[in-house]
C-alpha cells in the first residue's frame, strides 16, 4: 500500500520545482551564452570528441590567418619603402642626364647624400620590432644611419685614394683620365703595374657584409597553409639596394668638382647606370611581394573556408537557436510559475481536514 502524507506531498513538490529552476537556470546561462550549452560536455556526451576536434581545427585555421596577416603586413610596409628608394633613385638618375659642363657639383653631391640616407631610412623600416629588410635576422638594424660615419664610407675613401695614388703620376684627381675612370668604374676595374683598382669591390659580398649591412641574406620562409609555403621576408643585401648604394656613393666619394671632364662624365654616366640598374631590379622585388601577397590572400580566402565549416561543425553541436530557446525558457518560466501558485494553495491544506 503506498503511505500518502502531507510531508511526503510536499517533498516531491519541492523535487519538480527544482527541477524545472534547473532547466530554467540553464537555459538562461545558455541564452546568455549565444545559444551555446553551458556544460557541453553534459549535454553531448560522447560527441564532446567531435565538438572539441572542430574547434581545434578552428582555432588553427585562425592562427594561421593571423600569421598570415602578420607577414602580409610587413611584405606590404617593404612595398612602400622600395618605392621611396625608387623614387628618390630614379629623379637623381634623371636629373644626371645631359648634364652641361657648367653645372653646380655641389648640387649632385647634396642629392645624392640625402638619397642615400633616405635609403638608408627605408632598409632601416621597422614593423612591430621587426626590421622588415634584416632577412632571417630581423632583430638588428640593416644599416648604418649615418654614411659619414659608417666603416663603409671609411673603405670607400681609403678605396679611391689607392686608386688615385696608383694611377696618377703626381697623387692628383685632376690627373684622372676618363679612360682610367671608367675601367676603375668596370666590372673588371682598373690594371697598371702598381696593381688593381676596382670600384666594385666596395660592394661584393664581403664588403658589403662587413661595411654596410648586419642583415641576413637568408630572407626566410613561412607556411601560410597546410601545403604551401613562401618566401617571408626581405633583405638589405639584394644586390638591387646595393647597385643604388654606389650610385649614391659615386657622387659622394669620388671627389666630381675637382675631376677633369672626362673623368667626371664617365663618373656622371656610371653613377646614372648604377642607380637605374638598381631601381629596375627594386621593381622586380616589388613586382615578387606582389605576388607573393597575392599568394597570402588566395590562402587566406581558403583558410576563412575551411573555419567556416569547422564553426558550423561546431554550431550544429554546441548552440541552439537562441529564438527556439528563449521561446523554451518563457514556456518554463510560465509553467514554474502555474507550479508555484498550485504548491502555494495545496501547502495550506492538510490531510487531517478530510479525516
């Protein structure tokens, strides 16, 4: 026989009404949520697994993009540092163009000082800390700042002032021919018996790691997806940024005012290739980031794709729709409520009225 009181009434009363307070108060915590459960583990039971592996996958699809965004940022401030040296390259190179005899030397010497230090301003750009020219080695600062000072402008001068000793009877630039000047200006550089001079060798490899830049010829590489990977960076040692260093430095070290004519055209003339040469192969590199961005966005656009699915992967098993829910939690509410009212109005009766 089942035992009927009015304590025993009241204690599975009390049971409902928690009840339906439990649902109601997750409900609400799930609302608050965006529709996901507050305790997914609970709810899913044994697909936690694959809710837990979607979001994983997700969670890395979205580093990636992040790194991805990183590398794109700096390949883009490299872009417009180039063509600062672009621009300030290529007005110098026109500017030598059809010179007269009688123009101020001065003038050119003062360009090419400020075309160089601009140079040296855009190798030197930063992002973030990063020095974006500085290779594979992008916590130190590509170049010096200041070509006055640098051991590169040492060895220049130390480089022409054996070449003018050697070539000339009487140790004066003046004596320079414009044939001398221009083997000195050549790839193979100038030959007597006193030796070989050659304007180049200031801008080898080893001279222009020793002398000009504490970058990394080693430009790096980064994955940007799960099969492809890119070249990451830049560097201060391409020759192109070099090829403009000794046009600039043309100008600068080799004494133009005080030249002969023909010397001092052949130097003109040089510096002028130089610089072109130089810019041409900086529009190369541009035009290669420019790729290789695009190649970052075409990955990016795939990696959004994939996260897509991964969060609707992990939406279909961890939210609901909150409309659907909060049409529930009301639905809850109202009947906790009617549960209260009738729980009030049974608690003032007792059994004993009736015996």
């Amino acid at each position: 026989m089942t035992s009927i009181s009015t304590l025993a009434f009241n204690g599975q009363t009390r049971v409902a009404l928690n009840r339906l307070q439990g649902e109601l108060n997750d409900l609400t915590v799930q609302i608050a949520n965006d529709g996901r459960y507050g305790d997914v583990g609970r709810t899913l039971g044994r697909l936690t697994g694959s809710a837990v592996s979607a979001r994983s996958v997700s969670d890395a699809l979205k580093e990636q993009q992040t790194s991805n965004a990183i590398i794109d940022r700096r390949l883009k401030t490299g872009e417009a540092a180039m063509a600062t040296m672009s621009e300030g390259a290529n007005l110098l190179a026109n500017n030598l163009t059809g010179v007269s005899i009688g123009k101020d030397w001065s003038g050119f010497m003062s360009q090419a000082k400020s075309g160089l230090a601009g140079m040296a301003s855009a190798l030197n750009t930063a992002d973030a800390g990063v020095y974006v020219f500085g290779g594979i080695q992008s916590e130190k600062q590509p170049l010096a700042p200041d070509y006055t000072s640098s051991d590169a402008k040492t060895a220049a001068d130390a480089n022409f002032k054996a070449f003018v000793l050697g070539a000339t009877p009487n140790n004066l630039v003046s004596e320079l021919t414009d044939v001398q000047m221009k083997a000195y200006l050549s790839k193979d550089g100038y030959t007597n018996a006193n030796g070989t001079f050659r304007y180049g060798d200031l801008f080898d490899d080893a001279a222009w790691k020793g002398n000009w830049s504490e970058a990394s010829s080693d430009r790096g590489e980064a994955r940007i997806s799960g099969s492809e990977t890119i070249r990451s960076g830049l560097s201060a040692n391409d020759q192109a940024f070099r090829s403009v260093a000794s046009g600039y430095t043309m100008l600068i070290d080799l004494d133009i005012a005080n030249l002969g004519e023909g010397a001092r055209t052949a130097v003109l003339s040089a510096s002028s290739t130089a610089l072109r040469s130089g810019t041409l192969a900086i529009t190369g590199i541009g035009a290669e980031v420019g790729t290789t961005r695009k190649r970052i966005e075409t990955a990016n656009t795939e990696l959004q794709r994939q996260e897509d699915i991964m969060t609707s992967t992990v939406d279909a098993l961890e939210v609901e729709d909150i409309t659907v829910l909060g049409q529930r939690a009301a639905n809850l509410q109202t009947n906790l409520n009617a549960a209260y009212a009738v729980t009030a109005k049974i608690q003032k009766l007792s059994l004993l009225d009736y015996l």
